[in-house]
C-alpha cells in the first residue's frame, strides 16, 4: 500500500506541475515601460 501511495502522490506531482506549466500566467507585475534615467552623469568625473 505505501508504494501505491508514492506513485499516487508523484503521479499528482506531475500533473501539479504540468497544469502550472501550461496555465496562463499568474504573475501580476505592473506594466511600467520605459524609465527615465535620473542618475547622475559620469561625464567630467574621473574614474578611480
């Protein structure tokens, strides 16, 4: 019975895994585009 059990939870593993691969995207990440650059310049300095 316990290796019956093993193949079941890896069976489910897989099947887990395969549904996350083929699902839509769950990630929410804010849709920024392009960011100015505010730092400062490296023009007149000189390099250590």
């Amino acid at each position: 019975m316990k290796l019956l059990s093993k193949i079941q939870e890896n069976i489910q593993e897989v099947w887990k895994n395969i549904l996350r691969i083929f699902s839509p995207p769950d990630d929410d990440y804010p849709k920024t585009g392009i960011q100015p650059f505010e730092g400062e310049s490296s023009e007149g300095k000189e390099n250590l």
